[in-house]
C-alpha cells in the first residue's frame, strides 16, 4: 500500500513535469508569435511591405505594358523606338506607365524612370528596360525565348542591385 502510494506521487510529479512544459513551449510560441506581429505592423515592417507592393507595381504596371507599347511601337513603324517616351502617346495611353510609383520627379522630369536599350535580335540578354528605383534590388524586363520583333513576350527579373567599389 505504500509502495503503491509513492508510485503515483511519483507518476504524479512526472505528469506535472510534462504539463509544465508544454506550457512554457506555448508561452515562448505565443511570444514568438507576437513579437513577429509587432514587427509586422510597425515601421520597419510596414515599409518592407510597402517596399514590396512598389515592385510589383511598377512591374506589372508600369514596365510590363511599356515593353508591350514598344512592341506595338515596332509592329506600327517597323523599329524599336529609339527613346522609350517615343511611344507615347500613339502606342502607350497613360503617359504614367513611364514613371516608376517610388520616382519622385516623375512626369515633371520629361524623361522616363527606366533605362531603356532598343532591343536587338543577336543580343537577347541586354534587358530592354531597367528600374532602379528598387535598391537593393534592381528590376528588370527580359525576353521570354525567342526575341520575334513586334511580338516579342517580355518577363520581369529581378537582380541585386551591383555595389560600386569605392
Ligand atoms: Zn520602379
């Protein structure tokens, strides 16, 4: 009978032990959970989400239908424009797709937010256009495949943008 009695103290304990355990576990998860939360809906994080929101932004809204004008530039005069502002208006209808969102000069600065190269068959890996208004990351638009002049598909890319060595 006491030997009996010692053993469920001691099975009781042991209960105890695990219980405690899961306990502090939940307690650290609920912390972690929460600290994450905080960081989230703070500035630090906040910006980090608005950072990301720009890029794709100005990706699928702005460089996207920009390289589909130029496209449409090629088809209609039967040569890449020479400046990407050229497409607009007569192939491009919103002059903003031009302007990267984070470009604080924007239309005022007449010149385009993105470095533009004129496309050129045997050179598929020069991107047509260029955004750096993204650092540390610079977007990018490339052809898909096949560069078909006039329908050529354009895809965005992403790279880290190249320290200068000082
Ligand atoms: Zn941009």
């Amino acid at each position: 009978m006491k030997a009996s009695s010692e053993f469920q103290r001691r099975n009781q304990r042991r209960t105890w032990t695990v219980i405690l355990f899961l306990v502090a576990l939940l307690l650290v998860a609920l912390l972690s959970i929460s600290y994450f939360a905080v960081m989230m809906a703070t500035e630090g994080g906040a910006s980090f989400m608005a950072q990301a929101q720009r890029l794709k932004e100005c990706g699928h809204q702005r460089m996207l239908p920009l390289a589909a004008a130029a496209e449409r530039y090629r088809r209609g005069e039967g040569k890449y424009p020479e400046r990407i502002e050229d497409v607009f208006p007569v192939y491009l209808a919103e002059e903003q797709m031009l302007y990267c969102p984070l470009d604080t000069a924007g239309p005022d600065a007449k010149r385009s937010s993105f470095t533009y190269q004129p496309p050129e068959p045997d050179k598929p890996n020069v991107p047509l256009l260029e955004c750096p208004h993204h650092d540390p990351l610079v977007l990018l638009v490339r052809p898909q495949g096949r560069m078909e002049p006039g329908h050529t598909l354009w895809v965005l890319h992403t790279k880290a943008r190249a320290r200068s060595t000082q």
